[in-house]
C-alpha cells in the first residue's frame, strides 16, 4: 500500500513538470531578434572576447607607466654598480637597459606600437564580432520562416489526407459496387500511406526546427516554440532588383572587410616594433584577435635576423590585403547570385499562381465528374490530385524563400534589423547585475 501511495505521489510531482516542459511559446519575429542579440551562446562568448580585447588596450596603455619590482630594480642596480667597478660597459647598458623598461618604459618605442596595435586589433575584434552577431541572428530568422514554411507545409498534408479519405471513400464504395474496376481503391491507398509518412517525417523535422530555434534564443533544451504567422509580400508592388545598386553598399558595411582594415593597419606598427626592437621588446600581446601578430619572429636586440623579421611583417601584410580581397570577392559572388534568385523568384510569380488555380480548377472538375457519375480514371484522379498539390506548395515555399532572400539581402548591407549595434558585454553585465538586485 505504501509502495502504491509513493508511485501515485511521483506520478502527481513529475505530470505537471512535464507538461509545462512541453508547453509551446509563441514567439514573434521580433523577439528573435531581441533574444538572439541578448541571450544567444555564441553571441555572448564573442561579446566576452570583444570585452578582452577592451580590457587589453588598457593593458598596454597601462604598460607605459613606471612599474616597482623589487628584484629587477636590485638586480639592474647591482649590475650597474659591478660594472662600473670592473669596467664593463657592457654590463652598465645591460643594466640601465633593465632599469628603463621598468621605471621608465614609455622611453621603449615597442611599448608605444604595441597600444597602438592593441586598440587597432580592438577595433578588428568588435567588426568579427558584429559579422558574428549578424550571422546567428539571419540564421535565427531563416530558421524562424522555415518553420512557418514546414507549418504550412503539415497542414496542408493534413488537409491532402483528408480529400483523399474522401475519395477513397467514393472509389470504395464504387468498387463494391462495380461501377470502377477492382484495385482502384489501392492506389488510393497507397497514396494515403505516402502522405502519412511525409506528415510524420515532417512532424519530427518541425520538432528538431522548434529545438533549434529555441537553442538559438538562449532558451532551456526542453523549450517548444510556435512562430506567429509574417505578413507576405505584395509581390505586385515590388520591383526587380540591379546588382549595381547594391555592390558599393555591400563592400563598404562589411564588417568581415573592416576587420582586415584594421589588421592591415596594425601590421605597420608589427613592423616598427620589429624595426626598433634592439630599444626594447614590448612582453604586451598582440591582443585576443586570434594572434594573428603573436607569431611573428621578433628580435631581441639589434640583430643579423632582424632584416628577414620585417620580411615576414611585410609578407603577412600582404596576405592579410590578400585575405580582404577573396572576402570581398566572395560577397559580390553572394550577392550576384541573392539578386538573380530574386528576380526569378519574382518573374516567376505569376505563373506559380496560375499554376495553382490551373490544377485546382482540373481537380475539382474530376471530382464534380466523379459525384456526377461520369466515368473518371482514377489515375487521372490521383495525378490531377498530385499536380494540384505540388503547385500549392511551390507556390508557399517561393513565398517564404523570397522572404529569406529579402533577409540576407538586408544582412548582406546591414538594413532593418541588422543596421541595429549589437548587445556588448556592459550591457549583458547591467541587466545580470539589475536581475541580481
């Protein structure tokens, strides 16, 4: 008895969890955005790098300023002492050396380039990190139209299931009277059983969808969420589109080309710390823009190697200008094929509408045929039926695919949602620290 008052009282504290795990949340379009911009994993993580790249400028402003070790001081002082004593020259400019990097390091050139550099690979950070943003949340809105594609796409499996139950009804019921020859109703069937398995096939791409989306909100694994219904395009007011419009625009907002802007420019002042690096080193690095300074070879001192050193600087300059060109050249390329599509898309508008009625029109004429007792193949039935259902749904996913592409074309020159600034890492620590109050 206990043992079945125990299993009641788990039934009773897990049913209700459950349920209210699985309860669906209508989102918006416009709550993507705002949650995607907030609460989105990657978006935070790289809102944290762009914050170390911040905190790093600091550091290196920092660096210039006079800093009290005990033991470099005595053993830069002792150095000089013995070398006076000896003679030894020698050791005296070794120590004076040591004792101006630490009591005066703003006299050591590297110091100098290095701030400089650090807040130009800032600068880098925060344009990899608007290019990061905007590409999870026109992932997130992608994301959000294919749901309200594959949405439609299940009730209209639904409601196909439906006028074929009806017409296996008829051609059954006819069959056993012999008005159609026996088999007929088979095919029908097996009709029936295909669209049951598209609707359970779609049903679990629809959940993967919803978990996906929800991932990407920064919401718990167990979430389920419902997109609410967009506005379609008036496609009879829009016009096509001219790549030439859009080329400059493209190029000149592009974050991803902004940021070689700034390593392109933070490469002169590698060059210079390598040039006067026999003044000093800098023990700075080269910032959290993934390293890409902290690898090449810099001299101690003045050296036979410091030639090929400038080089290397020089040679990873022109790659980085190598780099920004193929990231240029690849968004032309994106947008030369975003504009065809588009215009396609368009032009051919016209006729998935007529293409529709077209076969809606043949449908129902069979079907009128049929309740008339005409004689119908049933062939040409289901055929007609298939027809009528693939040009609805190519209709619908022209609709929503023109409404992505609308969406990565304002991605691709940052209009509408992504001309907004994304969430940085202040903001993200105000509103933990105000949910902590």
């Amino acid at each position: 008895m206990r043992a079945s008052v125990l299993f009641l009282a788990s039934v009773l504290l897990v049913a209700p969890y459950g349920s209210r795990a699985q309860t669906p949340v209508r989102v918006t379009l416009d709550q993507v955005v705002q949650k995607v911009s907030t609460e989105n994993f990657n978006v935070y993580a790289n809102a944290l790098k762009v914050y170390q790249a911040k905190e790093a400028v600091q550091v290196a402003r920092m660096n210039l300023l006079p800093r009290l070790n005990v033991w470099n001081l005595a053993g830069a002082a002792i150095e000089i002492v013995t070398g006076v004593y000896t003679g030894n020259g020698a050791e005296v400019a070794g120590g004076a050396v040591s004792l101006i990097e630490d009591v005066a390091p703003f006299l050591v050139p590297a110091n100098w380039f290095k701030a400089s550099q650090s807040k130009l690979l800032y600068m880098a950070d925060k344009e990899a990190y608007r290019a990061l943003w905007a590409n999870e949340l026109m992932t997130a809105k992608a994301m959000y139209v294919h749901l309200l594609l594959d949405e439609s796409l299940l009730e209209h499996i639904e409601q196909s299931e439906e006028e074929l139950e009806k017409l296996y009804v008829i051609v059954r019921t006819k069959e056993l009277l012999g008005g159609v020859p026996q088999g007929a109703s088979r095919d029908i069937e097996i009709r029936k059983l295909a669209l049951q398995e598209d609707r359970q096939a779609l049903e679990i791409l629809i959940a993967e969808e919803q978990s996906l989306l929800a991932f990407m909100m920064g919401m718990p694994g167990n979430t389920v969420v419902t997109p609410a219904a967009v506005p379609m395009p008036q496609f009879d007011e829009l016009e096509p589109l001219t790549y030439e419009d859009f080329e400059f625009r493209v190029l000149d907002t592009a974050p991803e080309s902004r940021q070689y802007d700034y390593f392109i420019e933070a490469a002169k002042y590698a060059k210079q710390e390598v040039m006067y690096s026999f003044l000093g080193t800098s023990s700075t690095s080269s910032g959290v823009a993934g390293g890409v300074f902290d690898s090449l070879p810099k001299q101690p001192g003045l050296g036979f190697g410091t030639a090929a050193s400038m080089r290397i600087v020089e040679a990873q300059k022109e790659l980085l200008k190598l780099q920004k060109r193929g990231i240029e050249e690849i968004l032309k390329r994106q947008l030369k094929l975003l504009v065809t599509t588009y215009n396609l898309d368009l032009e051919n508008y016209g006729n998935f509408v007529r293409r529709k009625r077209l076969t809606r029109e043949a449908n129902e004429q069979l079907y009128e045929r049929l309740r008339l007792g005409q004689d119908v193949e049933i062939i040409e039935l289901i055929e007609a039926s298939r027809n009528h259902i693939q040009a609805d749904t190519s209709l619908f996913a022209m609709k929503y695919r023109f409404m992505s592409n609308s969406d990565r074309l304002a991605r691709l020159i940052f209009h509408g949602d992504y001309s907004k600034e994304p969430i940085v890492i202040e903001s993200l620590t105000a509103q933990a620290n105000g949910g902590a109050q």
